[in-house]
C-alpha cells in the first residue's frame, strides 16, 4: 500500500531544505508542581499576555500554506525535504 503525502515524490523544488521551528499552540494550563515557575508564564505576563489562554498560532498551517507570489509562487511554504 502507497503511503499518502502532502509533497510530491520527486524533488522538483530548487530550494535548500531548511530546520523549521514550528509552533502549533500558544497557552497552557498548568499541570503540575514543575509549573510553579514557568518561563512561558513569566515571559506572556510581563507583555501583557494571559498565558491560561490557548489557542492556535498564525503558523498553525504552516506545512500546507502555499506561495501565493514571487518566483516560487504555487509551492509550499516549506521547501521540499525540510525538518520541521
């Protein structure tokens, strides 16, 4: 059975894979003792963020979002063969 693919088998893309970092999710709810002293929740309180609050990124989609101009205009975002 083929296994399905969101890239094509070949590569036919001319850029360079990168390293994508790739946030899904902002917010948490605490859930233990280790969480007392979260960098998360010091960090989004001193900017005035609710850090209870979870909820999508604006990369949320980031692996199907395709170029809508420029030289590599109908290609993902991602070049082919990169680590996300």
């Amino acid at each position: 059975m083929k296994q399905l693919s969101l890239f094509p088998e070949d590569n036919t893309d001319p850029r360079p894979p990168e390293s994508i970092g790739w946030n899904l999710w902002h917010g948490c709810t605490k859930a233990s003792t280790g969480c007392l002293h979260c960098y998360m929740y010091r960090r989004d309180e001193s900017i005035g963020k609710d850090p209870s609050i979870v909820q999508k990124t604006e990369n949320f989609d980031l692996p199907v979002k395709i170029l809508r101009s420029g030289k590599y205009k109908g290609r993902y975002k991602v070049p082919f063969g990169s680590h996300i």
